[in-house]
C-alpha cells in the first residue's frame, strides 16, 4: 500500500488516530517510548516506522538509524553511542537496527569476536532491565519474513532505482547465510525474550498487515486517554503477532 492511499484506507487512519491521541499522552504526562525495530535485511523495519510517524507530531518523536561506529566509538562500551539518542519526557524515538546488531548481525558476518558477543548477552538483560525500572517503556519488535520473500524484496531491491540505496554488502551475504541468521537468531530470542522486555515478533510477508499489528501492539502497551474511541479493534491477531516472553 503506497503512502497516497492510507487515507483510503479506514482502518489505517482509525489505527492513525489513535497514534495521535497516545503521543498526546506521552507528551502531557512525560512518558518515554521506545521502540526497536529489528528483523533480517529487507524485513520491513524502516517501512513500518514510515507508518508509524505518518501522522503523529514530528517535534515529539525521532527516527534513529545509526551508521558504522566511528573509531572512538568501537573503543567505548557498547552501548555507549546509542544511549545519546534515547528520548526525552515526551518523546518518541524508533530505532531502525539497535544495539541487536551485536546478537545476530555482528557474530554472522565476523564484526564482532566471541567475547565481545558473550559479553553483550551477559549485559543487555541488565541494562534493559534499569531501562524499565527508571520508567522507560520499551518495546521489542522482530520483523519476519521467509527465505522465499526476502529473495524477491532484495531483488527488487537492486532493480529499482528509488530503493537502490538500501543495498549493502550485509544483504548481498543475507540469503547465503540465512541459516546462521536464524541459529543467532533464535540464541537472542531465548536470552533475551525477558518478563518485562520481551520479543514481540511480527509475522512480515504481508506488509500491510503486519504494520497494522505492530501499531496495534504499541497502542496496547499505553494507557492514554479516549483509547478505543475510534471504534478499531485493538485485539491481535494471533496468525501474525507472537511475544516471546522467558520467565525463568
């Protein structure tokens, strides 16, 4: 669905609307939303932040998404240059890729040693852990696509022009080592799917659909004010929503 034609679209612009009404909560009462967008190459994370944002204040919210660290960067902690770009009372900020990188994408393609891999897994449970306890609400989401459809969006990818930009070599290497994405993968679900910072997986093959139930989530996780009075339904669907929540 093209951007022209969400406002065709009634159950988009009920979902939209009630974007709306949950930022004004979060900017009257100074609440701090974020949300993490991971999921393989071409898995839809960067459109469905487009959707998100479609209609909602831009001074109260942000898009992050972070290049190559710099020299400096890679001799600080981890998580270091991403703590900078965390919201103010307020706001919203979406992170297109996030410290995740060191999970999945790092180990896969070698830009990370074992260590410095064990040592990210033995702390970020901890350091999202002081995130919630301080009040930040923070949301997980994991974009999932299949072999099959990857194949076609990377393709798209390098035929069209206006999304040519997103090639990299990570993707060129992303259908080759598909399996090793999905053995770290399923090793990051398992450590860090926590009671209170759990994986929400989105089941992405079906663009529109799956952004609709990550707008869906994220309206659920708020309590604001005329919530529901658009008459959508907020329930999830389970076909395309799975949370992934380890209680141990």
């Amino acid at each position: 669905m093209h951007l022209h034609s969400i406002e065709n679209d009634p159950e988009y612009i009920s979902l939209q609307t009630e974007m709306v009404r949950m930022q004004n909560w979060l900017i009257e009462h100074g609440q701090r939303l974020m949300i993490i967008c991971e999921g393989r190459d071409s898995a839809g994370k960067g459109g469905a932040i487009m959707r998100f944002i479609r209609f909602i204040n831009p001074r109260h919210y942000r898009v992050v998404a972070l290049g190559k660290p710099t020299k400096e960067e890679k001799g600080q902690w981890y998580f270091q240059r991403y703590i900078q770009h965390f919201p103010s009372p307020g706001e919203i900020v979406f992170f297109d890729r996030s410290w995740y990188n060191r999970a999945v994408v790092e180990p896969v393609m070698g830009f990370c040693t074992p260590s410095q891999y064990d040592l990210f897994m033995k702390q970020v449970e901890l350091f999202e852990n002081m995130l919630v306890e301080d009040g930040m609400i923070l949301i997980k989401f994991w974009f999932s696509i299949d072999k099959e459809e990857q194949g076609k969006r990377l393709e798209e990818r390098r035929i069209n022009p206006l999304i040519n930009w997103k090639l990299s070599t990570v993707d060129a290497q992303a259908q080759q080592k598909w399996d090793d994405y999905t053995h770290y993968k399923k090793l990051m679900f398992d450590k860090t799917g926590t009671h209170d910072s759990p994986w929400v997986i989105i089941k992405g093959n079906e663009k529109d659909m799956a952004r609709k139930e990550a707008m869906r989530y994220v309206l659920n996780q708020v309590d604001y004010n005329q919530k529901g009075l658009t008459g959508i339904s907020l329930d999830l669907n389970p076909d395309i929503v799975k949370i992934i929540r380890n209680d141990y």
